[in-house]
C-alpha cells in the first residue's frame, strides 16, 4: 500500500481542499467517494463507489474490501514538511449519524504527530488508529519527509465494534503536553505583538496557531490569543474575523457564544 501512494500516477494532481484549517502543505485524493473522481475530495454523507484511483492500487482495494466496514470516503492523505492543520474539528456539517474515522499511517516520521486533548500522538505504520474527529485536534509534519496515511471514514456498524473491541493505545505513542502559565502565554503574545507591529502579519498568526502543538491550552484559546493580537492592533475587522474563525473550525452554534 506504501508503493502505491508513493507511485500514484503523474496525472492525479493532489487537491489541497479545506485551505482555511492548514497552513499549506496537506493534500488529499479519494479512493472512495460519491462520484468516482479522484480529485472529488471534500467528504459527505453517501453510499461510495471506487474512484478510477483505486481500481490502479490491487493491494489497498484488497485491504479495503478484507475489512468488511460500511464506508463513507476514503482517502490518500499527504502533509509535506513544515505543514500544519490547524486546531479543528470535524463532521460538524455532516447529519447526526455516528462515524469514525481510522487513520492507516503508510510512511510517516517523528515529527509528524497529531495533537488532540494537550497529548502529542505518533501514529506508527503497522497499526489502524481511531480517531473521533468530533474531538478538537490537530496534525503537523516539523521535518518531514512527506506523510503518508490511508484515511477511511466510515459509518458505526457490528464490524467496527469487532474491529475496535481489543483496541489499546501505547502510552509510549502519548506524550503530554506542558500546561503554559499565565507568564508564558504573555510571552508569547508580546512576541506575537511584536512581529505583527513590524508588519509580519502573518508571522504573528502562525506563531500564535503553532502553540497548540507545543502546549496544553484550553480549547479554543490560539484563536482567542489571535483575535485579542488584532484588539491592540486596532484593527476590529480582523479581530471579529479571527473570533468567527474560532466559531467556524470549532464547531460552535453562535447562538451559544463563544466558549
């Protein structure tokens, strides 16, 4: 399954879709969807065919149909070096039905690690990783070389509770992220601050955004952190900007407020 994401054709140009919860660099094509194009890749509710990608790769149409799950999408995942998603979370437009999603890591590195609940995760190859992506969380790649994960999601049925029964996470896969103190997260606003009045706007951002992946914060706190940068620059459209952006990755009903 390696060789086949690391040969796909020349013609399959990886789509770089959900632009607004990466920092470039993560790319995806569909192995299963509602139309069949591989290049159909932002993800629904639907009854999925083989895309013409997948009739090419035997050995993960064979792993897919040895599985016996109810399918949703399926998916070649890639993040380059230096590459991030940002603090998100998922199938929040999607119906009420419950889903996983299972990561299938093909070739990955150290330094490409997801971060969800203040614990940095390595997701090894050998194993199937289940992820509950209605949690808030997040992927970066520091060093590269690319990343490469099969990412599958499919509907709850008797066969994924068979699959998960036995599952167990290594606690040597976990590492848990230092709480930052009221001192450092003002260090990092003050530097973030900074930049921003040297006009490195977008410095400052990705300074700020980076922290989730370095520290334990509260939910949410990054996009706090961006929108209060923007309230001492004086600069209220971007500040309002940056709260609604908060509200949309997140996932949160505005008639609630912000949490």
């Amino acid at each position: 399954m390696r060789h086949e994401a690391l040969t796909v054709p020349a013609e399959r140009h990886w789509v770089a879709e959900y632009s607004q919860y990466q920092s470039g660099g993560w790319s995806t094509l569909s192995l299963m969807n509602n139309s069949g194009s591989p290049t159909d890749v932002r993800i629904a509710d639907c009854v999925p065919v083989e895309t013409t990608l997948l009739r090419q790769m035997p050995t993960t149409r064979k792993f897919l149909a040895s599985l016996g799950l109810r399918y949703m999408w399926v998916r070649l995942a890639r993040l380059s070096p230096n590459s991030f998603l940002w603090e998100h979370r998922d199938y929040d437009e999607l119906d009420e039905v419950e889903r996983r999603r299972l990561h299938v890591p093909l070739m990955t590195n150290s330094s490409a690690t997801l971060v969800t609940g203040g614990k940095r995760v390595c997701l090894r190859p050998g194993h199937i990783w289940q992820l509950a992506p209605t949690h808030v969380h997040g992927a970066c790649n520091l060093l590269g070389p690319d990343r490469y994960h099969l990412l599958i999601d499919c509907y709850s049925n008797d066969r994924l509770s068979e699959l998960t029964a036995s599952r167990w996470l290594d606690d040597a896969d976990v590492v848990d992220l230092p709480v930052a103190t009221d001192d450092e997260i003002q260090r990092h606003l003050d530097k973030a601050l900074t930049l921003a009045r040297l006009g490195y706007l977008q410095s400052a951002e990705n300074y700020l955004l980076r922290l989730f992946y370095q520290q334990s914060l509260p939910e949410g706190r990054i996009y706090d952190l961006i929108a209060w940068l923007y309230d001492e620059l004086g600069d209220d459209s971007a500040a309002r900007e940056w709260r609604a952006n908060k509200m949309a990755r997140l996932g949160i009903d505005g008639s609630k407020g912000v949490a």
